[in-house]
C-alpha cells in the first residue's frame, strides 16, 4: 500500500507543475501547441534523478505529514464482513454519510434526505484498533466517488429493494429498517414509515452508484439529480476530525428472519 499511496502523491505532484506550467504559458502571453506522451514503463531497475527528488521532496515531506495526519482513536477493529447483512462500519460510513447530506440538503431545499444505500464492495478494507490516520480512510476509500442526492419513483424504489433482497449482501444502509425472509422483504420501513410503492422518495448514494455501477441501474435517470461535489472520503475525513474517539455498532438494521 505504500507503493500505491507513493504514486498518488507523485501523481499529485506532477498535477501540480503541469497547472504550474501552464500559468506561466499564460503570464507569458503563450500558447500551447503541442503536448507529447511517452510511457515509461515504472519499476526497482529505474535509475534515479537526483534533480527530480530533490524538486519533490518539499512536496512529499508536506504530503506524507497529511496523510500520516491522526483523526481519533478507533476502540476495536472494524471489518465489513461483521454479519450476514450489516456491519458496524458500514453502519458508521452509511450514517455519517447520511447526516453530513440530510443537514446541508434541508438547508438548501427544505427537504430531507429519506434513506442511503452505498455498496459492500465500495469497502475497500477494514479500519484497524488504534489512532486512525488520513492514510487509513485512504485505504478504506481509495475512489474520488462524490455524494449524490437522487429522487426516485416508487417503482424505481420498489426496484431497489427487490435487487437487495436478491443479492443479500451487506450494502451500507441508513434510514431504513429492513427484514428479509426467504430473500423476499416482510417488513420496508423507511424513517420509520411502511414504505409506500406510491410515493417518491430522496435517496443518498455516490456518483459511481448513480451512473449505474455495481449493476444499481435504478439510480440511472431519476426524477431530479442533486450532486454535491463531496467526496465520500472526505465526508468520513472531516467527520473523523470532530471525534475524540470512533463508535459504531449493529442495531439490526438489515437482518434475516426466520
């Protein structure tokens, strides 16, 4: 994981001169003609350039100390595979998720928020016992994937229950309380409300999810669309950053019955 955090701070840094270049093309009235791309083929045999590490080396010291950045203390491991259909850190990343949007959405729209679905595979690993760092959510989250704000019909909403139900994973969820018996739901609730295949509901999921990823096809052309530009990770990031310590727990959220 080091090798791959080290080529997202190259990659940062690269950013960085070619927005720095291209300012000073402006500054000097010039114009850009021509860009040309080689691909170097990147591994142990690749000789060193001193002049390029010490132009870097500023910028990696700075970027190695935000991601070694600690955020709280996180009491015991958290892991995505804790039950059969929820998990205290899918639990955790879903509600933080969920209040972080509802609060902002309200404020902007007088509306609120009804419930959040986010994707099991969308955990990219657990969250270890001990000072959680930048570089963990990192882990955790490595996608630029940004909050999004979706209404759906009742049909498409009915749609998204009946695919959790077949694929019985534990997709994050928050604002809802879901029984599942025989992959067939015997209980819908959504803000504590039997849910109503005739209404219309706001959903929270990401960008990757809306666009139809993870086969999520009913997020696909909602009736209205309210994008963020927040990304998810930055969401756990700056909600970390207010907690002198991690709690998260099940509570049955999403459970079989028999």
């Amino acid at each position: 994981m080091q090798t791959k955090l080290y080529k997202i701070l190259v990659l940062i840094l690269i950013s960085s001169l070619l927005n720095k270049i291209v300012v000073s093309c402006k500054e000097k009235n010039s114009e850009l003609k021509m860009i040309r791309g080689e691909q170097l083929h990147i591994d142990e045999k690749i000789e060193s350039n001193k002049e390029v590490i010490e132009a870097f080396e500023p910028y990696k010291i700075e970027l190695e100390n935000k991601i070694n950045e600690v955020l709280c203390y996180n009491p015991r491991p958290l892991d995505r595979t804790e039950a059969d259909l929820e998990s205290s850190l899918g639990n955790f990343y879903a509600d933080l998720c969920y209040q972080n949007a509802d609060s902002t959405f309200y404020r902007k729209t007088g509306e609120h928020i009804d419930f959040a679905l986010f994707n099991y595979g969308g955990i990219r690993t657990s969250l270890p016992r001990g000072d959680l760092k930048v570089e963990n959510i990192f882990k955790l989250m490595p996608f630029e994937n940004k909050l999004v704000i979706v209404k759906l019909s009742g049909a498409k909403t009915k749609e998204l229950f009946d695919q959790l139900a077949k694929r019985s994973v534990a997709h994050p969820v928050s604002g809802v309380q879901l029984r599942l018996k025989n992959k067939q739901f015997s209980k819908i609730e959504i803000q504590g409300e039997k849910f109503d295949p005739d209404k219309t509901y706001w959903v929270l999921t990401h960008d990757y999810l809306q666009h139809g990823g993870d086969n999520m096809t009913f997020f696909k052309d909602p009736l209205e669309l309210y994008p963020t530009n927040y990304k998810v990770r930055d969401a756990i990031i700056d909600h970390l950053k207010t907690k002198d310590t991690l709690y998260a727990s099940l509570d049955n959220r999403f459970v079989k019955v028999k």
